[in-house]
C-alpha cells in the first residue's frame, strides 16, 4: 500500500538537501556562462588555433557523458596534488561540462544576428569593442535567453550525477531516506516532486524574463 505519511514525510530532508541540488547548478551554470564566452570567443576568432582549440573543447565535453567527466575530475585533482572538496570538484565539472553547450548557443545566436548592423556601425565609425558590447552581445543573451535557461533546468536534472561522489543533494538524500523507511516509491516520488516543482520554477523565470527582454 501506498504510504501517504511517508511520501509528506520525505519532502522535509529533501527540500533540505534540495539547497546542494541548487548549488551545484547555480553555480555550475555561472562558471558555464564565464567559461563558455571564452570559448565562443575563441571559435569566432580569426586564430586557427584557437577555432581548434574550441572544437576540440566542444567535442570532448559533448562526446563525454557527465558522470565520466565528474569521476576524471574527482580522482584526478588529488593526483596532482590539488585536495578540494567534493562539492567544489562537481561545481568545477558541471560549469566545464556546461561550457561546451553554452558556447554553442551563444555562437549560433551571435550568427543569427544580421552583419549588416556591425558593418553599418563600423561604417558609421564605431569602435569594433564598442560594436561587440552595445550591439552585437545584447542582442545575442536576448536570442540565447531560452536556450540558456534550457540548459539550467538541464543541469539541474544533471545535478543527481554528484551523488556518486557523496554530495547530499536531493537523489543521494532520497536513497539514504529510502534504505531507512523501506518505502523506496513514496520517497522516490517525492524527489521527482522537488526536482518538477524547482524545474517549473525556472521555466517561469524564463518565460518572465523573455517578456521583460521582449523588443
């Protein structure tokens, strides 16, 4: 029989651990976002090397599965000496891992943009820099902004990888509450509850800031 108190009963340490869940997205999507406009950078760039240096990023990153990603980077900092936390070593590997998608979408929104607004203003004697930071940027975050709060609710789903290395986020926390209530569906619901109810919030978000940004 389903148990009703145990399914409302599991939301309380959930909801606890949920804040590791935001964390590591939060701050994974931030490094992402830094991360990702230097590698968009480079891959418009006029530097071959550099176009390959970004598509091998890219390549690698996209071809690699995140949990693979997560154990290479918890098992591999200790190697050369750098000791960090758990939590630190995911939040460094979800922003890189976040990197390679993020650069794509602003490189295909900055690609969207017509040439013929950066030629008319460098026609009309405006620096390049300037053409990049009052014409060419603003417009390509509005382009992007679905695609980008696409990709945060995608890492928050992602987020339940950090489990394996011992971070308490909302997944391992739900399997610690199901081996000691022996009542796996009720907990396991709750956690998909937490993850829905977080993931709409985001939606919202970005539907919000799609009319606030709307010309």
């Amino acid at each position: 029989m389903f148990s009703i108190e145990t399914f409302f009963g599991s939301f309380g340490p959930l909801f606890w651990a949920a804040r590791y869940t935001l964390l590591v997205s939060g701050l994974g999507i931030a490094l992402g976002l830094v991360i990702g406009a230097f590698i968009c950078a480079a891959g418009l760039s006029r530097w071959t090397v550099a176009q390959r240096f970004a598509a091998i990023w890219v390549s690698f990153l996209r071809g690699v599965p995140l949990l693979v990603q997560l154990l290479l980077m918890y098992y591999l900092l200790p190697v050369i000496g750098i000791n960090v936390p758990a939590i630190a070593a995911a939040v460094i590997t979800v922003g890189i891992c976040a990197s390679a998608y993020i650069s794509e979408i602003w490189r295909g929104a900055i690609g969207a943009l017509p040439r013929g607004q950066s030629e008319a203003a460098i026609a009309m004697g405006m620096d390049p820099r300037n053409v990049w930071t009052r014409i060419v940027l603003p417009q390509a975050v509005v382009l992007s902004l679905p695609a980008l709060v696409n990709e945060l609710i995608l890492l928050v789903k992602a987020s339940s990888l950090v489990s394996v290395v011992g971070i308490l986020e909302v997944t391992r926390a739900s399997q610690a509450h199901a081996a000691t209530t022996f009542r796996p569906l009720e907990v396991y619901l709750a956690a998909a509850c937490i993850y829905l109810l977080i993931n709409l919030c985001l939606a919202g978000l970005g539907r919000y800031l799609e009319h606030r940004t709307a010309v």
